[in-house]
C-alpha cells in the first residue's frame, strides 16, 4: 500500500510500515510545518492513505467536503511509539483494503469506518 504518514506520526510508526514492505512518504522528512490542507492534497494525489493523529483532517473531510482517497486517524494517546506501530501495521495487515477511500480511526481495541462523501 502507499501511504502518506502527516509529521505528527511517530517516526517509529513510518519506519514499521517501510519494513513491513509498504511506500511511504513522511511529511516531517520532505515539508514540515505545511498545512492540512496541502497534506490531504498530497495524499490523494499519491492515492495515498493519509495517516494522521490530527482530529482536524475529519473538519477538512466532512464539514468542508474535500476529497479524500482515505484517511487513517490515529487515537492510541498513552501507547509507546513501539505498541502504536505494531498496532497500526496489524490493523493494516488485516483490514488495510477497507481503508482505501475511507475515514477510518483506530483506538486501542477498536476500528471504526466511515464513508466519506
């Protein structure tokens, strides 16, 4: 799958999903401090699933209507970096074609999906 990781992901969380094989593009390595709004126009112009911590991608996604080729929330607050990448790379293993072209978050114990429109 090809990813594009926002800088608030860990560093930990990029570098799992390069080794479990996948394309990932990581916003703190090429253009820090770039808005939300040009990070969601990246992904979808990579077809890349955005993955964020940033609660304000599902204001960008549903209450302003941009477009989306998915996106991947992540609420794991008080996890390690380390147990949130193992997380994040089983859920994608497991449930990663379900993603695509949708607004998913992930909690501990917990995915939830929601059409974008």
């Amino acid at each position: 799958m090809r990813f594009l990781c926002d800088e608030n992901v860990d560093r930990q969380v990029v570098d799992a999903l390069r080794q479990a094989g996948h394309t990932v593009t990581y916003i703190a390595e090429l253009s820090p401090s770039v808005d939300d709004e040009r990070v969601l126009a990246d992904a979808n112009r990579e077809s890349a699933l955005l993955v964020t911590s940033d609660r304000d991608f599902g204001a960008l996604v549903f209450n302003q209507g941009k477009v989306s080729s998915g996106v991947l929330l992540i609420r794991l607050a008080g996890l390690t970096p380390a147990k949130r990448a193992e997380i994040i790379v089983a859920a994608l293993r497991d449930h990663g074609a379900e993603m695509a072209g949708v607004f998913t978050v992930i909690s501990p114990g917990m995915i939830r999906y929601r059409r974008t429109p």
